[in-house]
C-alpha cells in the first residue's frame, strides 16, 4: 500500500520537515503578486488580476508588476519608448546563432537566447537598482524576438524583423504569425500576456528565486525560469489542452458529430483510464481560475468563437460534474492563440513572454533582500557502505 501523504509541516529535530511538493508551505513574502489574505482574489500590487487583464496595457501592466505602481503619463511614454527600443535592440550575433537551431521545440530557443544574451549584458553584473530595473526592461522586450526569430529561423532560414515603431503586443504577434494582426487580435494576445506575467511563487517563479538567490545575473535566472514552465503540468499545458482539443475534433469528424457534442465521451474516456485533462486543475484554484473569465471575453469575439465557447462550456461542465475541477487559463489560452492562428509550440514561449516580467520583478525583489534559498533533505538511503577496488566489486 502506498505511504499515507504527509500533509503538514513536522518537526524533527532542529529541523522542520515540510509536505511533499511544499504544497501549503509559504517560504516567503512578496509583494509583487499573490491570492489576498482573505484568500478570495488573486492580487497583481494591489489590483485583482481581472482587472489588470481587462483593462491594462502591456505597458502598464509592466510598469505595475515592475514598480509596484500603475504609471502616469511620463512614466507610461518613458517605459514604452524603452521596451520598444530595445525590442530592436537584440545583438545582430544572436539571429546568426539562431539560424544553427534545429526545429525542435522553441521553448529552447528561450533557454538558449536568454543566456547568449547573458553573455553580452551580463559579465560585470550588478545589484544596483538602475541597472537591475533596465536589464528587466530589456529581458521583456528581447525574449518574444528571440522566441519568433528562433521559430522561423529553425523552419524557413529566415525571420521578422522587430518594428520598434509598433506597439509591443501587436509587433511581437506579427513576428510570430508573419502577418499584421487586426486590432482585437493584438488586444486579445496583449491580454493573455498581461494575464500570464505573475502568479505568486509558481513553479518557474520560485525556480528564478532560487537561482537569483545565489546572486547569479539575471539571464541566468530566466533561462532557469523558461526551463521549469516548459514542462506540461505548468506552462506547456495550454499547447496539450489545445492537442487535446485537435485530436477530439479528428474523432469527432470520424464519427460525424461536432465536437462539442463528442468532448464528454471523450473525457470520460481519458478520465477512465486515469489520464489527466491538460488546462484543467491548478494548485491554488479549487473551484474558479479568475483568468479565465478574461480571455473567454476574447475568444468569444475571435475567429469561431461560438464553436469554441460551446466545446469549452462542455469540457468544463463534464470536468465539474465528474472530478469538481475546474479549467485553467491554459484551456482558454490554447483555443485563443489556435484562433489567432500561432503554432501550437509557440504557445509556451508566449507564456514564457508575459511570465518574464514577473519573474523579473522576482529576481529583483530576492536579490535586494537576500537570503540563499537552500534547504534541507532528509537522507533516506544506506550509511556505512565502504569503497570496493573494480575487480573485486564485480566478481562473480
Ligand atoms: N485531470 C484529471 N484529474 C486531475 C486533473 C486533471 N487536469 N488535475 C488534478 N486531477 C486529479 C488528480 O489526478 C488527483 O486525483 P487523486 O487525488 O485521485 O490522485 C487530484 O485531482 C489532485 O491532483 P494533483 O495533481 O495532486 O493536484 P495538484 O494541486 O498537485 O496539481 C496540477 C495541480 C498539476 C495543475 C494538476 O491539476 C494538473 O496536472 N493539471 C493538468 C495540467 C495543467 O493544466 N496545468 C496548468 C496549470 S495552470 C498554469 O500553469 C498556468
């Protein structure tokens, strides 16, 4: 029989041992982003992340997560003319290493291109607040250039250049699809963007704090962050929620019903061989992810948006009444980027485009009130054992 979970923290010793995957465990205070003390709403420096998502720009939204405060007029032009300044400011050397990639997944390209860059802002790093504030701001502004100069560079041997005359959301989303977006396209991906960039210490976040922790730079940190959202139970689930969706659609058209009248058989199906259904479920919403309420508002008004919301309500509603789950802002996010007509890959990267001004404003936080993050383990395997030379070892 498997060992019972141990769901509290527990003394031993000197030592406090705390519960598998620290679930429940705060290690730390932030400022920057958390579900509020009453545990009712998620809180981006004071404002519900709703509200953030619906109404912010980009811009704005940086400017808060970054600075703690939505900006006036100067400070709204000065961080815009930055971001889009050095939005085409990436080193010419970077799209030549670019064009080496094989086409395998571009979350990679993020690791990859974060630390090249790295290697051209990094080597006499500083802890100085001027400084750490403008490497944030171009961190954000250069990591969607390398993920859609990676993309087609990998495919077609050639890429978009950045417009640093565009409007950030609306560039990078021409940069990725290779035509120019219309005006709800552009607001509905600067939405998602907004609605990714901080949640709290989640897996990539708490990732980039521990490595800000030993005070290594800041590209460093983020190549660390891209590589924890990577993996399919944390970012890479909206592209999986989205294959799921494809994969159902093909089942459907073979039995010659729409989809979103087919999604229940084929969830059950999954759950009763005990598979887990990508963009539903999170650690901290049990019964609503506030994110979602956003991004439905844009899928509804993007392309096919009735057919999707049906096959989505259906989805949710099975989900609910056969396991009390309820979807994620990947379930929207995937069907929203599939109507915005961007590969399945890129749709971590865009994660990852958005999460990196949170995780900037982590690593600034952690570096200007630091503490090593470095815990314990508790040895569990044999003592005593004692070195044997190869040719006795291996005897028969
Ligand atoms: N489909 C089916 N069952 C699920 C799902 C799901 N999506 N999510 C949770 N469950 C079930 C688990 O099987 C488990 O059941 P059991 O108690 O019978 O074993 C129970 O619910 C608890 O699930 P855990 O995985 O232990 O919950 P945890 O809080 O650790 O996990 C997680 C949260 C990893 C997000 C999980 O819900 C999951 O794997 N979801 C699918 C991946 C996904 O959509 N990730 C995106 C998260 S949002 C984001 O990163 C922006």
């Amino acid at each position: 029989m498997a060992a019972k979970q141990q769901v509290e923290c527990v003394k031993e010793g000197n030592y406090i041992r705390v519960p598998k995957g620290l679930v429940n465990v705060i290690v730390d205070e932030t400022k920057i982003s958390g579900v509020d003390p009453k545990g009712e709403a998620t809180i981006y420096r004071g404002y519900t992340i709703e509200d953030i998502g619906e109404h912010a720009s980009f811009y704005e939204a940086t400017h808060l997560i970054l600075y703690g405060r939505l900006p006036c007029d100067e400070e709204l032009k000065e961080i815009k003319a930055k971001i889009d300044k050095y939005r085409g400011m990436v080193p010419e050397k970077i799209f030549d290493a670019l064009k080496y990639v094989p086409a395998t997944h571009p979350m990679y390209y993020g690791i990859y291109g974060v630390s090249l860059l790295g290697q051209y802002y990094a080597p006499d790093w500083r802890f100085d607040e001027d400084f750490l504030y403008d490497h944030a701001l171009r961190v954000t502004a250069q990591l969607p250039v390398i993920f859609a100069a990676g993309w087609h560079l990998a495919r077609n041997g050639t890429f978009y250049r950045p417009d640093p005359t565009k409007d950030h959301a609306w560039d990078v989303l021409r940069m990725i699809i290779g035509r120019e977006p219309s005006e709800i396209e552009a607001r509905a991906f600067e939405s998602t963007l907004v609605l990714y960039m901080d949640h709290g210490f989640n897996a990539s976040t708490f990732t980039v704090r521990v490595i800000a922790s030993t005070l290594s730079d800041l590209y460093s940190a983020i190549a660390g962050g891209i590589a924890a959202l990577k993996g399919p139970l944390h970012g890479g689930a909206n592209e999986k929620a989205m294959e799921m969706f494809l994969e159902a659609q093909q089942k459907a058209e073979a039995k010659g019903v729409p989809l979103y009248e087919y999604i229940e058989e084929y969830i059950k199906e999954k759950l009763a061989k005990k598979e887990k259904i990508m963009g539903f479920g999170h650690r901290i919403y049990k019964l609503h992810d506030p994110r979602t309420d956003v991004a439905k508002k844009y899928v509804e008004k993007l392309k096919n948006g009735d057919y999707w919301m049906k096959v989505i309500k259906k989805a949710e509603e099975v989900m609910w009444n056969e396991k009390k789950i309820p979807a994620n802002i990947d379930l929207y996010t995937g069907v929203l980027y599939y109507q915005l007509d961007i590969p399945i890959p890129m749709y971590t990267p865009i994660f990852a485009m958005g999460r990196v001004v949170g995780w900037s404003a982590h690593y600034i936080e952690q570096v200007l009130n630091n503490k090593l993050i470095r815990p314990t383990e508790k040895y569990v395997g044999p003592t005593g054992l004692k070195y044997v030379p190869l040719e006795e070892r291996c005897k028969k």
